[in-house]
C-alpha cells in the first residue's frame, strides 16, 4: 500500500460531491467515502479525459460516466504507476485505452486515426449544417432535466438585471443569436451552455460575483460557446467517439447506451482547449464591443481560483479550465483594452441583487 490521496466522489451527475481518501492497493484501488468503502480493479478503471497541465484526475469505473472520483494531485497518476506499473500503464499514458479497446485499436490503428482527425471534422461539418429543430428538441429535453420550472429562481430583479446584462453583450457589433438564459436556485457554482442558444447559470455562481461586470464576463464567455457552435460540436465529437469505439470492440449493444451517456454526460460537458480559448478571447472582444470592463471576467477566476477545491467548485473546475496561463492570458488582453467602459447596472445595489433566491 502506498500514500493515500485526497478528493471527491460524486454518485451521479446532480449528486453533490463528497470528500474521498484513496488508497493504491496491490490490485485495486481503494476508496473510502464517508462509512463506504468502494474497491476499483485498476484495469476497469478509465480517465474521463486527459485535461490540462495541472488539472485535477478524473476517473470512472468502465463504461459508466458515474460514479466519478476527482483527485486533485496531479501527480497522482504518476505515483500510481510507479506503486503498480503493470497494472495502471493504461492510465498513466496520456491518448491509451485499456484492455480489449487497446487491442482493437492497435489492429486496427488506422480506424483510430479516424477517430482522433477525422471525427472532430465531421463534427465540425455536421455540427453548423443540424437543422435547428433538431438542436432546440435537444436543447429543450436538457432543459427540462437540468432546470426544471420549479428549480428556476422567482426573483423579478435577479432575473432582470441578468436579462439586461445579456441584451447589452447580444446588442454589441458582435452578432448573437436570440438567447434564452435561466437561472436555476443551487449552491453551485457554474453556468453552461447549451443547445438550442440556452445558457444556464446557477445562483451559486452569481453570489460569488462582486460586481455586475464578472456575471457579465460568465456570460460572454459562455455566449461564444453557444455563438460558435462549441456544445454541438462537441457532443457529435463525443457521440460519434464512440459509437466507433464500440464498433470496433464488437459491442453491438454498445451505441444505444452510449447515446443516452453522451446525452447524460452533456451536463458536465468538457470543451477541448481550443474551444475553451476562443470562448475566452472572444468574450473578452465581446466585453470590449459592449463597452463593459473585461477586468470583470479575469477577477472573477482569480477569485475562484484564490478559493481553492471547494466542493461548489468542483463542478466549475470539471467544465472549465483553471490554470493561471488562463488567468495571466485574460489579464493581457483586459488590460490592452483602452475603454470608455459605461458601468453596468449603475442603480442597482450587487450585493443585495446577487444574493436574491439563496
Ligand atoms: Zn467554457
């Protein structure tokens, strides 16, 4: 047995993560939360996804997107292998895949190449030419899972002042499509985009807002998402993954269930680095177009980033990156901005507004 690494685990995706202690043992991995204890075969274990320098190691168990362990040492991985080097190899390489996957990749290693080069550009073919009625249908059924009428907050002046700060980014020299954006009344901290141009932001994140400029920083950042197609592009990349990888280990059951995870999985969807950084320095552009101060957005993060790995979090720092190049990047461009900046929201008092449905 070696040193144990702290984190969190979460059931399902709308469960709230919950501290972890795990442990290499000789064939499993082991984990203590709360009075469970859960036992992982290192071979059944899988990353999520590779993430940035930095970040923290998400992993699950097979096939299932849920339960999902986060440790937030990056070394981990690397001590893993060290302990049991035969047993995590396929872990620790960033772009392996275990066990049977592995082997139908290496026979087949020309159909991987399709998956690594080829898919993202069919989702990118595929993602602008979706008729729109297919998009806003799925749109509407993640909507209604993840905010539900009864979970979206009551209050008139919340819900204004987050109308007026989305119509002045969707009013600059920056094309918008028309946009639907709720606020859902949870604790945690975050907003996501998705399809059918919906945005949603819990009240979490807007009572860790100082000011009305850093909402508007989220909001720009999650308004190039949707303007630059990132969601579908990004789902029909997962989705089209693997429905390949499942053809090529033979698993004829496979892409139905891969289909309701893809779906399932959307609601902590990860963009790549490149999505997130177009998301990024075009929303400062947005700001900037909008006459609102960018500074907002980047004293956001570095409040978020000062907080450290709280459990409201967690989620935030699963979808978005964190690193502080991230930071430093944003900081650059805010400060070349050369303004006027009109204030936003002038009359009204943020503290007492951002508090409202907590
Ligand atoms: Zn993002």
């Amino acid at each position: 047995m070696i040193a144990g690494w702290e984190g969190h685990f979460r059931e399902s995706p709308a469960a709230s993560p919950i501290e972890a202690k795990t442990q290499a043992l000789p064939d499993v991995l082991r984990i203590d939360v709360s009075s469970r204890v859960y036992l992982w075969p290192y071979g059944e274990i899988r990353r999520k996804h590779k993430g940035y320098p930095g970040d923290p190691v998400i992993l699950q168990r097979g096939d299932q997107p849920f339960p999902e362990l986060v440790i937030y040492d990056p070394s981990f991985l690397s001590h893993l292998n060290e302990a049991v080097p035969a047993l995590t190899r396929h872990l620790y390489k960033p772009g392996t895949l275990p066990g049977r996957v592995a082997f139908g990749l290496g026979v087949a290693g020309c159909l991987a190449g399709v998956i690594y080069f080829l898919v993202p550009l069919f989702a990118s073919w595929l993602a602008p030419i979706l008729p729109p009625s297919v998009e806003e249908r799925i749109g509407s059924i993640l909507v209604d899972n993840i905010a539900p009428e009864s979970a979206l907050c009551q209050s008139p002046s919340l819900n204004q002042a987050v109308e007026k700060i989305t119509d002045r980014l969707c009013a600059s020299s920056q094309p918008a499509p028309r946009l639907s954006v709720v606020v859902v009344r949870e604790k945690v901290i975050n907003a996501m985009a998705l399809p059918g141009n919906r945005i949603v932001i819990y009240t979490g994140l807007i009572q860790k807002t100082r000011t009305p400029e850093e909402l508007a920083g989220v909001l720009a950042h999650e308004i190039e998402h949707v303007v630059n197609r990132h969601v579908m592009k990004s789902w029909l990349q997962q989705l089209s993954s693997r429905l390949i990888l499942y053809a090529l280990v033979g698993r004829l059951s496979g892409p139905i269930t891969s289909l309701y995870q893809s779906t399932g999985s959307m609601m902590i969807l990860h963009y790549s680095r490149d999505f997130e950084e177009e998301a990024d320095v075009k929303g400062m552009h947005r700001l900037e177009a909008s006459h609102i101060d960018p500074h907002g957005m980047v004293t956001f993060f570095e409040t978020l980033q000062s907080d450290g790995d709280t459990p409201e979090l967690l989620t935030y720092f699963l979808t978005h990156p964190s690193t502080r190049s991230r930071i430093r990047q944003l900081r650059d461009i805010a400060d070349k901005t050369p303004g006027p900046f009109e204030k936003l929201l002038p009359d009204l008092d943020w503290t007492t507004i951002r508090t409202q449905c907590s």
